[in-house]
C-alpha cells in the first residue's frame, strides 16, 4: 500500500461530554476518522479532563472538542478549547458552525496562512484533507495593511502559489483583520491553521465552520511535512 493511503496508525480522539456540541463533536469526529481511515475513541468526562485530554494528545492523530461543553458556558469558547489548542501534543479540531459546514456542504477546506514557517505545515493538512474529501482547496491571508499588488514575491500567498503550484486552488489575499476574512469568507467546511495568537483565536471565536489547529507531530519536526498531491486536481 502507498504511504499516502496508508490508515492512521493513532486514533482520533473526541470528548464526549454529553453537552449538545459534544455530541455535534462526536458526530464530526467519527466522519473524520472514517475519512483517515483511523480508529475513533471517546473520551468520557473525567475529574481534570484538561489534564488528561492533554496526556490523550500524545498518542491521537486529533482531538476533537466541541467550542462549547457541558459547563454551563452558553457564550465564548469552552474553557478547555483554548487550552488545548496550546498544547496538545496533536492536531485539535474545535467543532462549530452552520449545519451546512458540519455536514461538509460546502465542498471547500480553506487554509489560513501567514506567512511564517508553520504555513507549510498548514498547507500540507489542508491538501490533504481537500484530498480525502474530494473538496475544493482554497489559500487565505488577511492582514488590513498589505499591499495593493496581490503577486508581489514576499507575499504568503506568492509563496503558496509556487508550494501548490501543480494543485489546483483558489488563493485570497484579503486586506482586512482576520475576524472579518473568517466572517467574509465563511463558505467553507473547515479552516485550516496552526496556533498563532490572535490570528488563530479569530476562527476559534468566529467561524462558521470547524477549525483545526495543526501541530507538528514529531516525525515532521524531523522531516518536515510531505504535501500530499496525489489526488488533488491538478491546475491545467
């Protein structure tokens, strides 16, 4: 079998709490363990979940938690979200949005890029999750204070453009603060970034959809990670 379609060799991990987004997680979660071809693990509530969701982390491919839980938080995020996002030792899907994006109606992953060195493990997930969905890949930097050229070569969707430049994509340079892009941009099943600050915390409080939160696992701090292209359309 060709490593590129090889199953996941760690389980997807969701929090099963019982809250109605908890079960909005699971529903997710199992779609997306199916779609990685790995095994799904719930995780019951537990006296420090934070503690040992995290400790959990270190052997999943994902954990999945609802954006809010069952601790009576009607607003915001959950408390543990944040955390998680932080420090988790793997990638950590916060489930939220419209019920078209939950059930992947869209047809669109979208990545969230920068212009710092985590872009490329950014862009490397949300290949390969286009791929595995059959979805339409689309590349986002917004920043209110960029250039009116959208090709200049120092640009992060310059640079992407040369990354995915045999991959068929859609690339966005939208001169506006992060919030407003996830907000204007919002026709997508799922963002895709790593944890950087503010730019991470506008999908997180903001999205219409699910987010995911990539963190280098350690075979790519090592390698780097491998762009999946095998099965996406290619431009031409």
């Amino acid at each position: 079998m060709d490593r590129d379609t090889q199953p996941a060799a760690h389980p997807v991990v969701v929090l099963d709490d019982g809250s109605p987004w908890g079960e909005a997680a699971v529903r997710w979660a199992s779609a997306h363990a199916a779609l990685l071809d790995a095994p799904l693990e719930k995780q019951p509530p537990t006296e420090d979940q934070l503690h040992d969701l995290l400790l959990v982390s270190a052997r999943a491919e994902a954990l999945v938690v609802g954006h809010r839980g069952a601790d009576g938080n009607s607003f915001g995020l959950g408390r543990l979200v944040l955390p998680l996002v932080r420090h988790a030792a793997c990638d950590v899907i916060v489930v939220r949005g419209t019920p078209e994006a939950l059930r992947g109606g869209h047809r669109r992953v979208t990545a969230l890029i920068t212009g710092d060195e985590r872009d490329a493990l950014v862009l490397h997930r949300a290949v390969d999750l286009a791929e595995r969905k059959g979805a339409a890949l689309r590349v986002l930097h917004a920043a209110p204070d960029l250039p009116v050229r959208a090709d200049q070569p120092g640009l992060p969707v310059t640079k992407a453009d040369r990354v995915l430049h045999d991959i068929r994509h859609t690339s966005v340079l939208a001169r506006m603060h992060p919030h407003e892009a996830v907000a204007r941009y919002a026709d997508t099943d799922l963002f895709v970034l790593a944890d950087r600050g503010p730019v991470t915390r506008a999908p997180l409080y903001h999205a219409h959809s699910p987010v995911l939160v990539a963190h280098q696992v350690p075979t790519e701090a090592h390698h780097g990670p491998e762009l999946r292209t095998a099965g996406i359309q290619r431009a031409g």
